[in-house]
C-alpha cells in the first residue's frame, strides 16, 4: 500500500472559512433573537413591523438562509464537498426570505444592508467553494496518492 499525504491548501482557505463562519453564527443569532418575543417586543418599531410581518415561509427561508450557511461554512473547514450544495441552498434560502419585503418602500436601509451582505457574502462562498474544488482543496476523500 503506498504512503498517502493530505492535500495542503493555502492559509486564506481558513481565514475566509472561519470569517465566513463568523459572519453566519450572527445571522443564526439574529434569526434566534428575532424568535424570542421578549427581544421582538423591545425592537425599533420599523424593525418589529419586518419581523411581524413575515409569512412563515419566508422565516423557514431566513432560517435555511443562516443555518445552512454555517452549516456550509463548517463544511468548508472540514473540506467537503457537498458545502457547495449546502451554499447554494442557503443563497436560495436568503432570496426567498427577502421576497415579502421587496415591495416595502420603507424598509430601513439598515435591513437592506444587511440583506445585500448576505447576498454577496453567500455569492462568494459558492464561488469559493467551487474554486477549492476545482483546486483539490475540498472533496469526499482528502488523501491522494
């Protein structure tokens, strides 16, 4: 049987793993404090509005959004593969969540903000996780001959 190696990946593999990590644990502690009457009774009134307002779709969708991008992004550190299906999931997840309120016209820049960074962010994750495909940084099997 030959001598098997881990394939190396470069540094910023991990810095953008666990920055993306990061980013997706204040999403799922965003979508948690928005579950808690409590926290959604002490919230701006224009921001208790968005939060009432939500069909129950379109909270499965902001859960599948945060939850399955961190979920992604754990997969990415643990270089699998199947994180670039969990990605597209969750950027899947983050547009239908948005649907409800693309009609608003007084949907607080703060929201849209935030609903653009999740965009982009989960845009570049797919990307990148593609890319380290592509380079053998992630997949089923991590040893190679």
């Amino acid at each position: 049987m030959s001598e098997k190696s881990a394939i190396s990946v470069h540094w910023s593999f991990w810095i953008i793993g666990a920055v993306g990590l990061i980013f997706n644990f204040f999403g799922c502690m965003n979508y948690i404090s928005q579950m808690n009457a409590e926290m959604v009774a002490s919230m701006p009134d224009e921001y208790r509005a968005i939060v009432e307002s939500r069909p129950a779709w379109g909270t499965a969708a902001f859960a599948i959004a945060v939850f399955g991008g961190a979920l992604g992004c754990l997969l990415l550190l643990l270089r699998k593969s199947v994180a670039v299906y969990v990605f597209i999931a969750a950027l899947v997840g983050a547009v239908m969540a948005q649907i409800p309120f693309l009609g608003m016209a007084d949907l607080p820049v703060a929201a849209w903000i935030g609903w653009l960074s999740q965009l982009g962010v989960g845009a570049f994750l797919i990307w990148y996780s593609n890319w380290s495909k592509g380079k053998g940084w992630i997949s089923q099997d991590q040893l190679v001959n």
